[in-house]
C-alpha cells in the first residue's frame, strides 16, 4: 500500500500521488510463474522472462480483479 500511495512533501506537502497502476504491474510481474496460450506479434511464446511484453493495462486489471474487488465471505 506504501508504494501505491505516495505522499509527497515540500511546499505542496499532504498531495497524493497515485501510483497503484505501476503497483499492480509489479506486483504481478512478482506473482507470475507461468504464461499459457500468449504470443508476441511474431508468433513467439510469451514467457515469465518476457513479461515485459505483457500489457500493464492487463495486469493491472488481472491484479484488481483477483485482489482487490474479490469479496470474501468472513462468516465461515
């Protein structure tokens, strides 16, 4: 949470920077073990060592989806 809200000091001190987007792409960068079914333009497999090929558009949705707007029930 500290890396994706950053407070910032100096004269415009208590502005908040937003940076869950960048977050959540490191976040999955750091998770991802295995890549199935994805090519790059060429036809080449995407893989864990080509994750950068990966658009931050879809991990940041993957992670949102899976971490943060997942309900969970507490009753049980």
């Amino acid at each position: 949470m500290a890396k994706r809200y950053e407070v910032s000091a100096g004269k415009r001190s208590g502005k908040v920077k937003d940076n869950s987007l960048v977050a959540r792409a490191e976040f999955f960068d750091n998770l991802l073990i295995k890549v199935e079914n994805l090519e790059d333009s060429e036809g080449k497999p995407i893989t864990p060592e080509r994750k950068e090929l990966i658009p931050s558009t879809w991990k940041n949705d993957i992670v949102f989806r899976l971490f943060e707007d997942t309900e969970i029930d507490t009753k049980n």
